[in-house]
C-alpha cells in the first residue's frame, strides 16, 4: 500500500514537472509570438507619423533655399508665413496631430530668436497656421541645459531624428499627453558664389510633430489580447505611452495599473530589451521587445494559464491511481491465498540457511507453476551455494600460505627502499650546500657586476662632465685671448688719448694767449675810441656823426673784452678738469697693463686645466675600457653559473623523482606489509566463519 503511494507521488511529480515546463514552453512561445506580432504593427503605426514629419520637411526644403537663408536671415518670417500655409493641409489630414512645426537652425545665424512656422488647433477646434517668435535665446528656459528645450538644441547638436520621451503639453484645446517626432532638416545652396555654400548641406532646421498619445491607444485596441492578459507600450525611458487604462489627456495611470507597471520596469532593470527573455512579477510572466527607435512592447499573461493544465493532470492522475489501487487490493487477496503456503516452506529452508545449515537437498513441491518455479530457484541456490563454501574454503588455505610470502617480500623491501632514501638523503643535502654557495656566489657577481654598472655610470658621467669642463676651457682660452687683445686695444687707446689730452693742453695755453691779446686790443680800442669821443664833442656840431661812430667802436671793444675775460674763465675751468683726466689716464694705463698681465696668467692657467682635463679624460677612457672588459667577464661568469643552475636544476628534479620513487617504494613496502598482516588476519577469520557452516550430513 505505501509503495503504492509512493509509486503514485512519484508520478505526480514527474506528470506535473513534465506538464508544468510544456506548457510554460508552449506559453512563452505564444508570448513571443505575440509580441514579435505587436512590435510590428507599432512599427508600423511610428513608420506612419515619422513619414508625415519627412513629407513635412521635403516640402520646406523645396521652398527654403538654404544658402539665401544663410546669407539674408531677416527672410525667416516670410519663409515662416510660406511654411506654415503649405504645412496646413499635410496636419488637417492627420486625426492624431496636435501640433505641427519648424524651427530655424538660428545659432547658425548668430540671431537671438528661433523663427518658426507652428501649424496647431485653436480653443474652436480648428487649425490655424501662424509665425511664431517667442522663443528667445538665454530666456523663459529656452537654453541648452534645459530639458524641456532638449527637441531644439539637442537635435541640432547630434543632428539626429528621434522620438521624444512623452509630456503633456498645453493645446489650444486643453492639456494632451503627447509623444513628439523631430528630425532635422539639411538643405542646399543653389546659389552660385554664395560664399562657398553653393552645393553643400546646411542645417535648415528642425521639423516635427507632436502626436496624442490616443495614437499608441488605437493601436493596442486593435490587439487581440486573451482574456487576463495584458499588453504595453513605454517610452525609451520606461514612461508608459500606451496602457488599457491610460488617460491621454493626464498621461495617468489608475494606482492600480500604475504599481504593476513600476514592478514591471523594475524587474526589467537595465537589462537589454533586445535579449528575449521572460520574467515572473505579481503572478504575471512577462516579456519585452524594442522597436528600431526605443520603444519598449510589454506582453504579460497570468500565470494561472500554466497551472491550470497542471492541476488537471494531476487530478487525472489522481483519479486512474486510486483505481489502480482498488483493483490490485482485489487481485491481492485472490492470489495471497495461494502463495502463501509454499512461501511458508521456502521461508523454512531459508531460516536453516541463515543459521549456516546448508544440509537441506529436498523441498516439498506444491502446485501451480509460479510456486515450481520458486522451489526449483531455491533448490539451485542451495546447491550452488554449498559449491561455492567448499571452493572458498580451498582458497582460504591457499590465502593463508601466499599471504606469508608476501609478508616476507614487503620486510625485504621495505629494507631497500629505506637504504635508497637514506643515500637520496645525503646527496640532497650535499646538492642544497652545493646549491648555497652557488646562490652566494652568484650573489656577489650579481653585486660586483651592479658595481661595474655604477662605474660605468660614474665613469659616463665624468667623461660627460670632461667634456663641458673641455668646453667651458676652451671658451674660457678664448676668452682669455680676446681679453687680451681688448687690453692692448685699451693700451694704444689710451696713449693716444693721452696724446690727445696734450695737444688740448697746447691748444687752451694757445687760446689764454689769444684772449690775452684780444682784451689787450680790447683796452686800447676802448681808450682810441674815448679820445675819438672827446676830439669829436670838441669839433662841435660836425663831430657829431663821428661821435656815435666813436661810441659805437667802444661798445665794441668792451664787449670783445667780456668776451676774452669769459674765454679766459672757461679756460680756467677746463684746465683742472683736463689735468685730472690726464691723471685718470695714467692711472687707467697702470690697471691695463696689470690687467694685461691677469689676462695672460689666465690664459696660462686655462691652458693647464685644458690639458690637465685632456689628460683625465684619456685615464678615465683608460678605465671605462676596463670596466667594460670587468663587466664582460661577470656577464660570462653569471653565463656559467645560469648554466649550473640548470643543471643543478636537472640533478634536483632527478633527485625528487628518486626520492618520490624511494618514498613510494617505501610506502609501497609497508602498505605489503599490511596487507599480507590483513590478508593473513582475513584468511584466519574466513577459515573460522567457514568452519560454522554445515556442508555435508555427520554421521
């Protein structure tokens, strides 16, 4: 009965394991199906709305030539009025537009307003197109930091069309929970010289649309959903843009709705959409798919449609196992009836066997094949079994004797194998000294060849400092002549200023006497003229004119005078100034010729250190080449040792292998050893629970 249960446990499990993974199998295929199916029919639906958006900017780049616009931009508000007439119909046509637009690339024009043709709904429902110019640079959030301005700057700067993450927006018409399509707008100069524009993209514009979220709604109305299940659309950013329960005109979800949707992307993470895989949340298993552009297709159905197919095999199982029991319940009192008599005399010989009685040879025979069949099985055991303790008790014996063989075996090698480890132990230790004095020689060639290195460096470095103390005695030899030279220049100047200075000397005694001359005229003059004043005033009325002739020449004379006395004082003056620069000269030829003297002995004592220099830059060369020579013979020597270690390397692997071999040897002999001690222990016990049992009648 309780292997009966366990039977029908058993199968439960297996039965509902096996249904349970089917039909979840089955499930998630649908599911993929499913949502393969919805992904493409919204595909489909953003295809249509992104084509109206292209349609829309073909028809501006036909009527706005990007180089006229380029070089006259005060044309925006009448491209903006054309614009927006010829955008009119393309938006009447389309139920789910709230909003269409385009925007002038004005940063690109330097212009502090993006001019713009918006074609949109009034409060009376009906459309109307107009030039808007509210949107100024810098002001009201219009900048590029702003999000809400991302559809403006954003799309300019990666020159990207995409869809918008969805926001309600104020309409002529009263708040809509919309979802926008931008895309920018490349046109072309066709006008030749245009400042090299001609035939070249230029950032129009950007064009685009805001759509009502109703259009994601008539779509999933479309679906064919199964009853319980439940279908989604989210933005790129998981806000929700369609939902069976969504408000378009809030973009609200009921709590409800709103908590199952918030468990759904947080179980979704940051995992990649574009990896089919499937989730359980809340008693839901769910999937997700993406569009090209971002958008996220959910498809979630209960978890119950699994189960359900489960419990129903269960309970079928259920039903067929409580049969099955009732019916060999019945069989089992039929048949027990039977069998149980010969059993009763098979379970006799049995109990005899088990108390190592193997004398029994006949067994009472009842009718009914099965029972025949039982005996004759017994029969066999019995005999094959007595066979077999006779052949076993032979063996015993055999066991016993090879057993002290193998005893004596395992005792001689165990001899040899501790001899082997004892002389791999020695050579081991000789091979470790070996080893040591290797590692501290090849230590003090690693620290004289770092010596080495440092002399060459040092070595290096002195020759380096050589060679700018050569340069700087070289400069300064040079220098030493050309100051030289300079000093014996300053010399020749100075004899002949000194010569100069004389000839000023003669030349101002020269000129004193000169003025001495002058003012001694000067006085006679003075005195001629006083007579000539005094025998004209005699003369009367006819002396008059000589008179001021008269005064005139003494005026004269008085002046040339003042003149030779100023001449006379300047002389005066020049000549202590004269004599001292004479004096300084002198003095200035004294200081030359000891400089000319420094200058020479310097030029001496650079010649010396110039060949002092030469001289320590030959011994230290002399060294370098010794250094490196030195540096050759540690690179051998290291060489060398490298190639003993090596060996040394082969000799202690060979000695590890022998050890292991010895060690193995060893342990190989003990475990011998052991078991010829076992298998002498086992042959003593098998020849004595052999000896309990019966095998032939005793007399």
């Amino acid at each position: 009965m309780v292997s009966g249960l366990l039977v029908t446990i058993v199968l439960l499990s297996v039965a509902g394991y096996t249904v349970y993974n089917s039909e979840k199998s089955n499930m998630e295929k649908q599911m993929s199906l499913q949502t393969t199916i919805m992904t493409n029919n919204l595909e489909a639906v953003l295809r249509d709305a992104m084509n109206r958006v292209e349609l829309a900017a073909e028809i501006i780049n036909g009527k706005i030539d990007a180089g006229q616009w380029l070089n006259m931009p005060e044309l925006e508000e009448y491209y903006s009025n054309l614009v927006s007439r010829l955008l009119l119909p393309l938006a009447e046509d389309a139920p789910d537009v709230e909003r269409l637009y385009f925007y002038f690339n004005s940063p690109l024009v330097e212009s502090d307003i993006a001019t713009g043709a918006v074609v949109s709904k009034n409060a009376e429902n009906s459309w109307e197109a107009r030039t808007d110019k509210s949107l100024e640079m810098g002001k009201n959030g219009f900048t590029p930091s702003n999000p809400d301005a991302s559809w403006y700057f954003e799309t300019l700067e990666t020159n990207r069309a995409r869809w918008l993450e969805p926001r309600l927006k104020q309409t002529g018409t009263g708040p809509k929970y919309v979802i926008s399509y931008v895309m920018p707008i490349l046109g072309k100069s066709t006008i030749l010289g245009g400042g090299g524009t001609e035939g070249k993209d230029i950032l129009l514009g950007i064009v685009g649309a805001d759509f009502n979220a109703s259009l994601i709604q008539k779509y999933l109305e479309t679906l064919d959903i199964p009853e319980g299940s439940l279908a989604f659309v989210l933005s790129a950013n998981k806000r929700v843009i369609g939902h069976p329960s969504l408000d378009t005109s809030t973009g609200r979800l009921d709590d409800e709705s709103a908590a199952q949707i918030e468990s759904f992307t947080d179980t979704l993470g940051e995992a990649n959409v574009a990896e089919e895989a499937f989730y359980t949340v809340d008693d839901m298993h769910l999937t997700f798919e993406e569009t090209p552009w971002g958008q996220i297709v959910g498809y979630a159905m209960p978890t119950s449609m699994i189960t359900a197919p489960v419990w129903a095999t269960i309970w079928r199982i259920l039903g067929g196992a409580a049969a099955a029991l009732v019916v060999a319940a019945m069989l089992g009192f039929l048949f027990g009836r039977r069998l149980a008599r010969p059993i009763v005399e098979v379970t006799r010989v049995a109990n005899k066997m088990g108390e190592g009685d193997f004398t029994e040879t006949q067994i009472k025979e009842y009718s009914g094949e099965e029972v025949s069949m039982l005996q004759r099985a017994i029969s066999r055991t019995l005999e094959n079994l007595r066979t077999m303790l006779k052949e076993v008790w032979d063996s015993v014996e055999q066991l016993a004797a090879s057993a002290e063989e193998v005893a004596a075996g395992a005792d001689e090698s165990g001899r040899g194998a501790e001899n082997s480890m004892e002389q791999v132990r020695r050579v081991t230790e000789a091979q470790e000294q070996e080893r040591k004095i290797g590692e501290e020689l090849s230590r003090l060639v690693t620290e004289g060849r770092k010596l080495v290195d440092s002399g060459m460096e040092l070595i290096k470095s002195l020759e380096e400092r050589h060679d700018k103390q050569m340069e700087v005695t070289d400069e300064g030899v040079r220098l030493a002549h050309q100051s030289e030279e300079t000093v014996r220049v300053l010399d020749t100047m100075s004899e002949e200023v000194n010569s100069s200075f004389a000839e000023v000397t003669e030349s101002m005694n020269k000129i004193i006497g000169m003025a001495e001359t002058i003012s001694s005229i000067a006085d006679q003059t003075n005195l001629l003229a006083l007579n000539a004043a005094i025998e004209a005033a005699r003369a009367g009325e006819a002396g008059r004119g000589f008179a001021v002739v008269a005064e005139e020449v003494r005026k004269l004379a008085e002046e040339s005078s003042e003149a030779a006395r100023q001449i006379h004082g300047y002389i005066g003056e020049i000549t202590p100034r004269v004599k001292k620069a004479e004096s300084s000269l002198s003095e200035s030829k004294e200081v030359t010729k000891k400089g000319t003297k420094a200058v020479d002995e310097t030029r001496k004592a650079f010649d010396t250190i110039h060949n002092s220099t030469q001289t320590a830059k030959e011994e230290g060369n002399a060294v370098a080449k010794a250094l490196e020579n030195l540096a050759n013979t540690y690179q051998e020597i290291e060489r060398k040792l490298s190639e003993l270690n090596e060996g040394r390397a082969v000799v202690v692997e060979s000695l590890e292998n022998l050890s292991s071999v010895a060690s193995e040897q060893s342990a190989q002999a003990e475990e011998f050893a052991a078991s010829s001690q076992t298998l002498s222990e086992m042959a003593e016990k098998l020849q004595s629970q052999i000896s309990t049992f019966k095998i032939a009648n005793e007399d």
